[in-house]
C-alpha cells in the first residue's frame, strides 16, 4: 500500500516532519512493505519557513535593514543558491513582533524593510522570491517595499514623500526611473491567505489598522489614503487594484506587491503544496494521512488540512487525520470529507504532558490505523 503522510506540525509539540516520522513507524508495524512518502505541510503561519527551508535546501542569510520604526535591526531571509530562490518573510523585517504595543502605529510605520531583503536577495542572484506577509505592522500599501527598490512616490510639489501610511494620501505621482533592473527578470509569489479589497469598509485599513495601533480617525485617513493610492497607481500603470482578491492584505502589502514586483498572489498552503510536488507524491495513493495540534473549525478555513482535502477530494483518494485534539461534531467531520479522524491523546493529565507524549502517541494512533485497515482488508 502506498500512504502519502501531509500533516501540519502540532505547535509547540511536533513539527511536520516528526510527525511523519511517528506515523511511518506505526504503520511499518502492520505493513512492513507498505511505500511511505513524507510531505510535511504548512499554511503560511509559524512554522512555514521550516518546512519551506526543507523543500528549498535552503539556508539563511544575515543583513542589517531598518525596522517599522526606521530603527536599524538585523533580519535574514532563506535562499537557495542552486535554485536561486528566496523565502522572505515580511514580518521578520516589518512585522509588529518587532514593536511594542506602545510603538504600534500604523500612520507611522513603513514595510521599507521588506523592500531591503528583498534588495538584498537580488544582489545574491535571487531569480525567484517568495513573500511571506503575514503578521505587518504597516498599512502603507506596499510603498515601503517600493521605495527599497528604487521608486519614488511625489507629493504635489514633486517632493519625494517618507513612506508610511499617513503619506498615501499626499501621492500624486510615482517615478520608476531609478528602479532596479533585476526587477524585470524577477518571478514572486505572495502567500496571501485573506481576500479584502484594498480600501472601502471591507478593505487594509477599516479590517486591520485598528490591530497595529490606529484610531477610528486614523482609520478614516487611511482609507482615504489607500482610495487615493489606488487612483495614482491606475493612473501610472493602468492597474486597477481595488477589486483583486488579497489586494488589502498586510496593510495593502498584496496590491504593492502586484503592482511594483508583478507578484501573483496564492494561498499559503496550495505554495507549499507546489514546492512538496504533492501532485506527483499523490499518484497511485492508497490513503492521505494528514494532521494537526488541534482540528476545529478554523481548520476548514484555508488551514493545511483543508488544502490537502480539496486537492485529494478531485482524485478521490481517501484522507485520515490524526490530531492532538478534535473539537468538530460528526456533522461538521462528514461535511469536511475525512474518512477517518482521531485525537491521539489516550490519557487524561496536562497539556505539557500530553505534548511530551505527543510522539509515541501519534505513533500509536498510526499502528491502530493501520491495523483497523488491514483487518478490513483481511475480510
């Protein structure tokens, strides 16, 4: 039998790859001939630049860029010199973990950072970036990153303006001129995981500026400021970004990168998926076995195991799901499409324990699987 194990990790427990690990051993115990392929997964949240580091036998490079706040800071990025590709995580450069709750404002802050890794990975030969952008503490629609990469953003006077976002607002034109030309050359991919518009009610500034430190009057600006931006760069580039799916994500981070690095914008876990060639590890499957730290109803939302299903439901392949915890009803579980799920705590005691046996457990939960299915075999 061939089984494709694709779990998430279970956080602050198991990572993807140890949970393969667990299960492959329980299931040699039933089918010592079984074929066994390991594609650890994520989503695009904690723990992605592992499993991306794996896929990309990549390693990290150090630099010094600035920071939200125009502070110095070191940061890094992942990059694969034999494929020239770049993993960049826009919160390792411009993220809110980088400031206190009493610094965020997101009037004030700038995604300039990101804009420097990205510079950076260029001049390392960088062909191909991937963006991470979760996690911003910026709503300047991209204008940060841009800057780094050499546009510039005039106010009425032809004045160069800072980039943050109480600035969209003054924008009245963009100079390309001094941008760098390994741009032309460059393919990127956002992992982006929500669908708001850049502006409006729904849109960067009304859904998320009020997290990273904005008032219901800044908020106002800042939609006005995005409306604005979004008219210069039509204007400019005859792109009109307002109706894009993602445009609004990460402070309007998703429309910037379409504009300014011709990015295409993709779920986190369907990126990983194409870097773990799950397509090809799926043929001839007798049985996905996927997995993580708790299974609930943000699971069916754009989470690992809900990618894995809408991938494997077209080929009809069967799915279980060994999780530490299942919070779902048997109505919701039929809904999803699982042929199997279990939770593989055996034993009342502490979250700390359960999660220091988290390895034999899974382990565990793995044998029993497969012996339940090779006595139905058996019949």
């Amino acid at each position: 039998m061939k089984f494709v194990l694709a779990p998430d990790k279970y956080k602050g427990s198991l990572s993807g790859q140890q949970f393969c690990e667990a299960v492959e051993m329980g299931i040699l115990r039933v089918f010592k001939d079984a074929e066994i392929i390991k594609r650890p997964l994520a989503d695009g949240g904690d723990g992605t630049i592992e499993v991306i580091r794996h896929y990309l036998n990549a390693t990290e490079v150090k630099t010094t860029v600035k920071n939200p706040l125009f502070r110095n800071i070191a940061s890094g990025y992942l990059f694969s010199k034999e494929k020239r590709v770049a993993f960049i995580e826009m919160s390792e450069a411009s993220g809110y973990k980088l400031l206190s709750k009493d610094e965020l404002n997101c009037m004030k802050t700038t995604s300039l950072g990101t804009g420097q890794l990205i510079a950076h990975a260029l001049k390392q030969g960088a062909r191909e970036i991937i963006l991470g952008i979760g996690g911003s503490a910026t709503n300047d629609g991209g204008m940060g990153m841009a800057s780094a990469l050499g546009y510039s953003f005039l106010d009425e006077n032809g004045e160069v303006l800072e980039p943050i976002g109480q600035n969209l607002h003054e924008v009245v034109d963009i100079k390309t001129d001094k941008v760098l030309p390994q741009l032309q050359n460059l393919k990127v991919k956002v992992a982006c995981d929500v669908k708001n518009p850049f502006y409006g009610k729904d849109g960067a500034a009304y859904v998320y500026a009020p997290q990273k430190g904005a008032s219901p009057e800044e908020v106002k600006k800042l939609d006005e400021g995005l409306r604005n931006f979004a008219e210069v760069i039509d204007k400019k580039f005859g792109v009109a970004i307002q109706n894009v799916p993602g445009a609004g994500a990460a402070g309007g981070m998703g429309a910037g990168a379409m504009v300014f690095l011709n990015a295409s914008l993709t779920s986190g876990i369907n990126l990983i998926m194409e870097m773990a060639a799950f397509d090809e590890a799926l043929k001839n499957a007798d049985w996905v076995i996927t997995g993580e730290g708790q299974l609930d109803g943000q699971t069916l939302s754009g989470k690992t195991i809900a990618g894995v299903l809408q991938v494997v439901k077209e080929r009809k392949i069967p799915v279980a799901a060994l999780c530490g915890s299942v919070t779902l009803s048997i109505d919701e579980l039929e809904v999803a499409g699982l042929q199997y799920v279990t939770s593989i705590l055996n034993q009342v005691g502490s979250l700390d324990e359960a999660k220091q046996n988290s390895f034999k457990n899974l382990e565990l939960a793995g044998y029993n699987f497969a012996k339940l299915l090779n006595t139905s075999i058996e019949r």
